[in-house]
C-alpha cells in the first residue's frame, strides 16, 4: 500500500467577507501556502476549522507538521505590551489565541514548525520578542510594504536582498550569502525573542529569518513570502522540500513508535 502524505496543519484565518446585511464570518486559507505545501514539500495540507488552544495537543499528535501562515491580519500588540498603534489594521485576536500557543507546543513536542510573515511574527512574539507595529515609520527602515493597487505579480515580485548568515541551513537551501526575495509586509521584528537565531537581514538591519536555536526538530520563519510561485525560485522551492523531509522524518517516527515524540533534526 501506498505510504500516505505527511499532513501538516495550516491554521485559518478569521475573516468577515461581505458587508452591510450581507457581511459573514469565515475561515479563510489562501490557496499558495497549501499549494506549496501540496506541491513543494509533498505533504498533504488539513485544517481544523474552530479548533482552540484546549485541543493542541491533541490535534498536534495527528499530524507531522504545522506552517503558519501569512495573513492581512497582524498580531494584537497587546501580546508584547504595545497599544495599537493604527486602528485601521486588521486583527485576528482568534488566530492569537490559537496559534500563540500552538508554537510553545511544536517546540516542546518536536512539531517541524515553519513561520511565513505573520507566522514569522508569531513565533517571535509566542517567545517573548516583540514587533514594529509600522516598520515604515521607525527612522532608519526601509517601507517593507508592497503597493496596494499593483496586481499581485508586481507585489510578490522579487523587492531587496537579504544578507543570509554563512554556514547555515537557510544560507545552504539558497547556496548562497546573499539573495533576493519580495516584501510585502507591514510589520517586522523589534526585539528578537531569546531563544531566536536571527538567520537573514535586509539591508535595513531588519531580521528577515530565524531558526529556534534548541529545537529538537525542524523550526524556521522567514519574513518573506515563499510561497509564492514557489516551483519557479529555488530558493523558496528548497525551504519547503526540507520542511516536507522534516514532516517525512517526524511520520516514519510516529509510524515506528506509535505514541512516542520524533526528536530527529535533520534538514
């Protein structure tokens, strides 16, 4: 029989789509992260639509993965002791509640964890960092946004260089120190949390990637977003071809050892 697909949970975002009589709550994930998971890390994609941060554990025992996602949504700065600065960003206090958690609990069980923009901003905050609310604004750094009425091809199209940290992982998967990537965030990493292994800055100084120092299994975020088209950057497709080996790695361990944690790290 056919040996089935590492499943890696993608958290949902909380979205009211519509307006005025016609406005409704869903939950929204975007095509290109499980696509790329689908495609670029050989895993099959699965959503728990309302799970909460009661059933984390045992929804993680399920599964051989977690990506965070990207999201319009920012985390609520009230989880690093900031007011919010701009009430006219969008927030998902939800996906906080669940994904916050969710990120302490990859680390303990040895979850291959990816962080993708908000997800990247999500494990920094999950371990104590904290963000730039408006990278933009903070004397010294580059607007990091992309421009809202350019189509998507222009947005997500390669922006600046990141400067990637010699003789390590993510500097091998791109097999080079320096690389071009897009940028279409607006917010960013203040204080880094400790714990975190800044791995990539922009030219700004501004910490574009980061790995979990002590993490017994795979554990990375990049700021960017390779996602996108991943199939035609190799850069990107590499990151998640070592993000499904990681999931491969953790299902031989559950097959093997039902029950039991898979503590292989190796990418």
């Amino acid at each position: 029989m056919k040996t089935p697909k590492p499943l890696v949970w993608l958290p949902a975002d909380h979205r009211v789509l519509g307006s005025g009589g016609h406005a409704m709550p869903f939950l929204v994930l975007g095509d290109k992260y499980a696509r790329a998971v689908k495609v670029n890390a050989q895993a099959q994609p699965v959503m728990f639509p309302l799970a909460d941060a009661s059933q984390i554990d045992s929804l993680l025992a399920l599964v051989d993965g977690v990506l965070l996602t990207g999201s319009p949504s920012n985390v609520h700065p009230s989880h690093f002791g900031e007011s919010v600065s701009d009430e006219a960003l969008p927030l998902d206090v939800q996906r906080d509640a669940l994904t916050l958690q969710m990120v302490k609990s990859c680390i303990e069980q040895s979850v291959p964890l990816l962080g993708i923009c908000r997800g990247f901003q999500e494990i920094n905050v999950a371990m104590g960092g904290s963000l730039h609310q408006e990278v933009h604004a903070v004397p010294g750094k580059a607007d990091h946004r992309a421009v809202a009425e350019q189509a998507y091809e222009q947005q997500y199209a390669l922006s600046h260089t990141v400067h990637l940290v010699a003789g390590t992982a993510m500097a091998q998967w791109a097999q080079s120190d320096v690389v071009q990537v897009n940028s279409v965030h607006g917010q960013g990493v203040d204080r880094l949390a400790q714990g975190l292994r800044a791995l990539a800055h922009a030219p700004d100084g501004l910490v574009e990637a980061f790995e979990v120092v002590d993490s017994r299994a795979f554990a990375f975020a990049v700021q960017w977003h390779p996602e996108w088209k991943t199939s035609e950057n190799p850069f990107y497709s590499a990151i998640f071809q070592a993000f499904g080996e990681a999931c491969r790695a953790r299902q031989d361990g559950r097959s093997q050892n039902p029950g039991k944690v898979q503590s292989i790290k190796e990418y």
